[in-house]
C-alpha cells in the first residue's frame, strides 16, 4: 500500500484527473498508524491476561488453603459443616478441571 501510495504521489499524470490520489495517501496512513495501535494493543492485552493468569494461580492455592483451614475449622465450629461441603464441592470441579486441562495441554503438546 505504502509503495502505491508513493507510486501515485510521483506519477499523478498517470491516473485519471477522478482519482483522489490525497485521500488514497490518507487511507494508507491511516491504515498503517492502525495497525501499528493494534500491534501495541494486542501486546498490551498479552500482557494482561499473562498477568491474570499469574494472579488466578496464586488464586487458586489462597483458596486451597481456605479450604484446608474451613475443613479444619469444621469439626470444631458449629455452622463450618455446610460451608466446608460447599467450598469441598468447588475445589472438587477446580481440581477436575485443572486436570482436564494438564491433560488436553500435553495431548497437543505431543500431537505436534
């Protein structure tokens, strides 16, 4: 784009009197500025979403604790039983999936 764009800047007396050829160079900086902001926007959301995956694992072993503790806590605090079941349940899917997932990593880690 940027070649045409010079190309119809140096050789106007070759294009029809109807070509805008200062909107065309416009398009094609406007084009190129965007895609250089989506270039830095696309790394920004890399790095925010490494980042929240960096903060969901430390997440996820602050709420095994939790867990640990109000199983703990339970056989000796009235009103823990049904929060221990509850937290029991979530850990349980929590686990299940992050299995699942290990598991589908590897099988395309050795499908390639």
């Amino acid at each position: 784009m940027q070649n045409a764009a010079q190309a119809a800047q140096d050789n106007p007396d070759i294009l029809p009197k109807s070509f805008d050829t200062d909107g065309f160079a416009s398009s094609v900086a406007l084009f190129t500025a965007m895609t250089e902001i989506s270039t830095l926007l696309q790394q920004l959301a890399s790095k925010v979403d490494d980042t929240r995956l960096d903060v969901g694992v430390q997440a996820i072993g602050g709420t095994s604790d939790v867990y640990n503790y109000v199983k703990a806590a339970a056989t000796k605090t009235p009103g823990l039983k049904p929060v221990a079941d509850q937290l029991g349940q979530l850990y349980q899917k929590t686990v299940a999936t992050r299995r699942a997932n290990k598991k589908a990593v590897v099988a395309q880690g050795a499908a390639k």
